[in-house]
C-alpha cells in the first residue's frame, strides 16, 4: 500500500471523557463510527495547549528601500507589523505517534483545525478550540482516528465538513473520502458520516460551492461537487471531472480557481470546463500550495518565489510577493517556501 499525500506541512500555531459510538454503520462505502474516538475530557484536552513561546514573533519593517523599488510614492508603506504568539496547540498522538496539524478553518468563536501523519501510516483527527478569549484558546473537542488521514475542513450551518484518506483503499489505490458531522457550542453532536467511493489518492482541500460543495483528490484524482442528503446520513455525488494533480480550488462570487500541479492556475465555468489556464512556477511534488481569491484576483502560493497574484479575467500577473526574511537570518534554500496563502482584514498571510 502506498500513500501519496501532497506535503501537507502547515504549521498550525493558533495566534489567532473519551466516548465512543456503539452503533457502527453497515454500510461498507462508510468508515465505521467506532474507528471516530471523541475526547471532551478538558484536563486531558487542556495539555495540548502550550504557553512556553508566548510573546511577540517579529516586527519587521517593510519599506520603499529594501521591497519595494518599484513602488510610487503615493503607494501606502507598512511599518512595525507584530505578531504576537499566544499560544500553539500540540498536535494529537495515537498509537504512540504524533500527527501534524494540516488544515485551519475559522468560524466566529472557534477554529477548526485538521491533522494526518504523513508516509504510509493513516492516522488523522479534528480539534475545535474555543477562541472567543484571544489570549485563552480552549480546545473543547478532539477526534482521533486510526482508519484515516484528515487533510481539509470548512465549516457551515453547524457542521463540519472534511476530507481525507482512509486505511482501507478501494481497487486502483484509490484512498480519497469525504466527511460531515454536526457541531453544537464546540462539540461534536452527531455521528460521523463518510463516503469512501470517491476517485484519488487522498482529498486535499474541501470547500463550500453555492449550495453544495466541493471536494479534490490530488493525484490521479478529480474534482467534484456533493451534497448530503440530512435524511439519508449519506452524501449525493452530483458531478466528477477528472483533473491531474489537484493542490487547492477557492470560490468567491461565482468565480471558480483550481490549482494543479500539472496544469498549474485554471479558472473554471460552472460545468467545470476550463476557461483559462495560467502558468504556475513552484508546484513541486507533493507539495503544498493553496490559492484565495483578492477581489477580482487570485493568490497563488508559489514555493521559493512567493506568493503570485493573477487576474481572474485576464490571466495576467499582477503583482509579486516574493518571500522576505529577516535581516541576517540563516535560512537553508529547501527552508524558504511558501506553501500557502489567504487573506483576512486586509492582511495577506
């Protein structure tokens, strides 16, 4: 068995009771519930938090001098930017092995954060940490699993959507899965309800498509669109087009992006058909690399050469940011990527 998961290296600093369902499913498209082990015990969840590098990160100043030559002078300079560590989350460990956080979604008063293990063992699980007090994060829920990877979330209307890759692949290697389970004030309130008949290695990245939403997995995978039916516990795959090497797709006003690392940028119609595609540079193997809408642009991040921002309509490139270090910092070539981009109150990240 050979898993081929992207690397899916995001560190998840947050600046920014076990129990178990008896009732496992019959279903054999479905990972069972038992396989899903739930804590909400918070002495045990309280030692995942660690305070020891709490403080301030770095103030960098960025100027016309050292970043921006090209800059007119009515262009706004950013000075004294601090980011200020309150607290990291250490990651779950099953079996006697840690996993590494993967995947971050924000909702209101908590985060949502993923975890896998990377190479050939599936180990994976979801943490909601409260978030509503900024210097003190509480993770209230925790579910671990043995029988596969998580590697992407959103959350929606109360629920949590992810996808991954589970143990028990089907014919061709395919490991690729999707999953849903409710959520009330930070805790698990359902069971977990799976499909495993889905084409690919693993999914990759899963997000909200008007009133559906959509999932993609990776090598030799696809990119398709589902909807859980509430009355059935079970999803409707409504449409699958093949794609090669899928990274990260983004949506925002009826604007669809995809990445592949093949292909590179490709901005799709509303059936999935390929409007336009755009040259990326940096997508390496099994990599890492998201994309976000700015406005009518689209953020691309781009390995050693930074962050790419390209026009939806027209495909060209409008502005470069490339990766900047702090003066004098020791930093090996393979260390100096950048393996993912968003945007919030007007930041870039």
């Amino acid at each position: 068995m050979n898993k081929r998961l992207l690397g899916l290296g995001v560190f998840a600093s947050l600046l920014i009771a076990s129990c178990s369902s008896d009732n496992p499913q019959d279903n054999p498209d479905q990972i069972q519930n038992s396989d899903f082990k739930v804590t909400t015990d918070s002495g045990e969840l309280g030692k995942a938090i660690n305070l020891n590098d709490a403080g301030v990160v770095s103030v960098l100043s960025i100027t016309k001098a050292n970043t921006r030559q090209s800059a007119g002078d009515d262009t706004p300079q950013v000075s004294n930017i601090a980011l200020e560590q309150i607290a990291s989350v250490d990651a779950p460990v099953l079996n006697g092995q840690a996993m590494r956080a993967d995947h971050v979604d924000i909702s209101g008063d908590y985060a949502y954060v993923t975890y896998n293990k990377e190479g050939e063992t599936y180990l994976g699980g979801i943490d909601i940490i409260d978030i509503s007090d900024k210097f003190n994060p509480v993770v209230v829920s925790r579910m671990t699993t043995a029988a596969a990877d998580v590697n992407g979330i959103f959350f929606k209307n109360n629920s949590i959507y992810f996808t991954g890759a589970y143990d028990d692949g089907l014919a061709g290697g395919n490991h690729a899965m999707i999953g849903h389970v409710k959520t009330a004030n930070g805790e698990f309130t359902s069971e977990f309800t799976t499909q495993k008949e889905i084409t690919g290695n693993t999914g990759v990245d899963i997000l909200a498509y008007n009133d559906s939403f959509l999932a993609l997995t990776g090598i030799n995978g696809i990119l398709g669109s589902y909807k859980l039916n509430t009355d059935a516990d079970a999803f409707e795959t409504l449409t699958e087009t093949e794609f090669p090497d899928l990274r990260s797709a983004a949506y925002s006003n009826g604007k669809l992006a995809v990445l592949s690392g093949d292909n590179g940028l490709m901005l799709l119609n509303s059936d999935f058909g390929v409007e336009k595609t755009i040259a990326i540079s940096g997508l390496t193997e099994e990599s890492k690399r998201t994309i976000s809408f700015y406005g009518e642009n689209v953020m691309v991040s781009e390995g050693p050469n930074g962050v790419g921002i390209y026009n939806f309509f027209t495909g060209n490139l409008v502005s470069r940011l490339p990766i900047q270090l702090v003066p004098d910092a020791v930093v090996s070539s393979e260390d100096k990527v950048t393996n993912a981009v968003a945007l919030a109150d007007g930041f870039i990240f």
